[in-house]
C-alpha cells in the first residue's frame, strides 16, 4: 500500500485550502521525499507551496494551468533538495472523482518535464474532492507506476484517511468487537481494523503485544524477529510450548494471531532488521510497535521513525539483580513521532553498542548486563508494559482517552509518571535540517550488502 504522509494536520489544511474556492478549482505544489520498499512507495511531505493569484494561467471550474515560471520554481526546489513534486489540484464538483482527460493529457506533458528538471523524484498527481481523494506517480514518459491508496497525517496522534471519504463505514463489523466499540467507537474499530501494524521483536513484550493487537482487531500484522524460541524463554513467550524450542519466533507469533483471529494477513519475516530490506519492509506499515532489546535494531528504528514519518512506540523492561536479589528495576513506554523526542535526546541507546550490533553479524543476548550475566524477565511486568504500549497506540490512532505519549514506570515504587519530552533542536534524527522527513535523500545507519 502506498501512503502519503503529511506532518500534524498537514492534509486537512491543504484539503481544505483546495476546495475553499469551490466551484473554482485551485492548485498547489507538494515537496516528496521517497521511501522505497518492495513493490512501493512511502511519500513524506516536506513541504507545500500555494500558488497566488498571479501564478495561474487560467482557471476555472473544469481547470487549473499553473504558470510556467511556478512550475519552473518549484521544480528548481526539487532539484535542490533532491527529492520530488507532486502537484495536487481540486475537482469540487465531481460527484465521483476521478482524474479527468485533461489530467491524462497534462501528465504526458508535465512528466518528462519533471523528471528532467528535477531527476531525484518521485513525481506525481493528486486530486482532492469533497468524497475524498485520488493520487497516483508516474514515470518519465507518464506512464502511471502506482496510485496514492493512503494519506496519513502523523504526530502524537496519527490520523488515517482512505481514497474515499467515509469506506470504513461501507463495511459490516463483527459482533467480536462489540466491546471494544463501546469503548472507543464504530470509527475507531474500523480504523483498527484497516491499519498495518509491524512489530518488532515478537519475545516478552512483543508477544504480549501481537496477542492484544489481535484481539483489538488490527487488520494486518508485519512480525519481525530473527531468533528462535529457546527453553529460557518459555517463561514469558506467549503462546510459546516445549515444542516449539528451536522454532522461529515469529511463527509462534503469527499462530497466535491466527487463532485470535483467523482472517487477519499477517507477515513473518525472520531476520534482523538491522539489515535493510528488512528494515525497508517497514514503510508499507501505518505504526510500527518497536519491542527489541537491542541497541543497534533501536537505532535503526529510532531513525526510521522520524526519517520517514512512520510513527512507533519503543517498550523498554528492565531488571537488575545480583545474587538472585533484584536491585532495580524500571520500565518505559515512549512514542516516536515529530515533535516528540526521539532515543538520541534524552539519550537512551550505548554508541558502542550500536557500532558492534551494526558492524558484526553477532547478536548478543539481550538479557544480559555487563558482559556475562543474565538479566532476569519476569512475565508480569512484561505484559503490564506492553498493555501500557497497546493502550498509548489505542489513544494515538483511534482517539481512545490519554494524553501521555512518554511514559517512565518505578515498580518497586509502584509508580507510573508521564515524562515530558523535549527534542533536542540540533539532533542528527529528530531535528529540522537533519534526518527528519528526508526519506531516502538521507543516509540511513542500517546494514547493506553489497551482491
């Protein structure tokens, strides 16, 4: 699936400033970074330009032609920034919208232009209506590669629109989610039901988290985690049996799944996604649920999350005993999305070891402090952190109470204190100016091989 991702109320506004003039349609500009993965595109807006009144050659209720010079500028911003354009216009009195011929004819004309003055792309078109939207990219000769099938908005809270204005509610809802929808709404539970959600490490938090998410109603699941299932896990991997020991975790994860709900798609993909493919199969996901322990997979996703506006959530759990006397313990539930701050601000992740995770092909336990001495896991406080990430997901996509988006827990204290997050304004990944928004124009510190 193919989305279009704009900042914090970002498409409400320009939707809103395209049909302003109804029945006249009016035009703008749309400044994309790409996000490649396997078979499509995540679109990060980083920009919109509204052209005024002097910048139309003509304009009326069936058309809008920008000036060459407008085009001509915008183009030459796309260059500089090595990214793409997208010019959207309005169509406010079609009933069923629709690119229209003059459209197609435009497209044959504008696409080699574009992909001339500005080579990077991607390039595109998009219409917005009163019932909703239509968006597709195209290639130097116009021919069309794919359409636009989600726009998004994403900040604390991540906003989801269809192509159509009001699909969800063209669907019938099963009686399994009755409960749910009494607690956060027939919209809500539709707008579970169409998201793809990836999780990441699918062991003590992350099984906890596939279960509730499977109960809520998510309607695809991503499953990433490259190991497998060993006898000390059997203590708080959900769903996990004797059997199973030497088994990929994410088929545990992707069974349990299946039995809450056996229609819902799911992928399991067992490997590291430290390395990129895996890690770009992230982009064809609406949130991402990050519960790895690693340092090096953290950062990786720290990165993503900002770089191209896929909005996670990172669960912390962490006990520390000596003698089989526990000494500390803590645990962590944080959003990742601009303008929160990220888990370079505060700082959260050990550099070194993020260079050996990323240098070396040896993982690691990620249970153990120091060098040589396990880390207990205790299966309650998992599964009480993970609801706590389910519960702050729920609040950010469906509007279901709660306003805290950084959450710092004390359990032998038996506290539980939202924190408040300030980014640094000169961070490498959360600040303007740096990896924020750059989509594939920035650098990326995940692992690539060559051949």
């Amino acid at each position: 699936m193919n989305r279009l991702v704009f900042a914090a109320g970002g498409w409400s506004a320009l939707r809103d400033d395209l049909l302003a003039h109804s029945p006249i349609e009016t035009a703008a500009a749309l400044i994309v970074a790409g996000g490649r993965f396997d078979g499509g595109m995540r679109l990060v807006v980083r920009d919109v330009i509204l052209p005024g009144p002097d910048d139309y050659m003509t304009r009326s209720s069936v058309e809008a032609t920008l000036t060459p010079a407008f085009l001509a500028s915008v183009l030459k911003r796309g260059r500089q920034d090595r990214v793409g354009v997208i010019l959207a216009h309005s169509h406010p009195m079609q009933e069923e919208l629709a690119f229209s011929r003059v459209d197609d004819a435009s497209q044959k004309i504008l696409a080699p232009v574009q992909h001339f003055r500005c080579p990077s792309g991607p390039h595109g078109f998009l219409v917005a209506g009163p019932t909703g939207f239509r968006g597709r990219l195209f290639d130097a000769e116009g021919e069309t590669l794919f359409t636009i099938d989600r726009i998004q908005e994403v900040d604390r809270d991540v906003r989801t629109y269809e192509r159509e204005s009001g699909i969800r509610n063209q669907a019938p809802l099963s009686d399994v989610f009755d409960r749910n929808v009494r607690a956060f709404g027939l919209e809500g539970q539709r707008i579970l039901n169409g998201l793809t959600v990836a999780i990441v490490g699918v062991g003590g938090t992350g099984s906890v988290v596939v279960e509730e998410l499977a109960r809520l109603g998510v309607g695809r699941f991503l499953l990433i985690d490259p190991e497998e299932v060993e006898p000390t896990n059997l203590n708080r991997l959900l769903g996990a049996t004797p059997g199973d020991v030497g088994q990929p975790k994410v088929l545990i994860a992707r069974a349990a799944v299946q039995r809450a709900q056996g229609e819902m798609a799911v992928e399991a993909i067992a490997d590291t996604v430290i390395d990129e493919p895996v890690a770009r199969a992230l982009l064809d996901s609406d949130f991402v649920m990050c519960c790895t322990d690693s340092h090096g997979s953290r950062a990786v996703l720290n990165q993503m999350a900002y770089q191209y506006r896929l909005p996670m959530i990172d669960v912390g759990v962490r006990i520390d005993a000596r003698d089989e006397i526990v000494t500390a313990m803590s645990t962590r539930v944080q959003m990742l999305a601009e303008p929160l701050a990220c888990l370079n601000c505060h700082p959260l992740l050990n550099p070194v070891s993020v260079r050996r995770d990323l240098l070396t092909d040896v993982r690691s336990d990620p249970y153990f402090v120091g060098h040589f001495e396990p880390q207990p896991a205790v299966i309650s406080l998992n599964a009480a952190t993970s609801s706590m990430a389910v519960s702050m997901f729920l609040s950010a996509v469906t509007g279901f109470p709660g306003s805290a988006r950084h959450l710092v827990g004390r359990p032998i204290d038996g506290s539980v204190r939202p924190v408040s997050s300030v980014p640094d304004p000169n961070c490498i990944v959360c600040s303007r100016g740096n990896a924020l928004a750059k989509g594939d124009d920035w650098p990326m510190i995940w692992r690539r091989h060559e051949g």
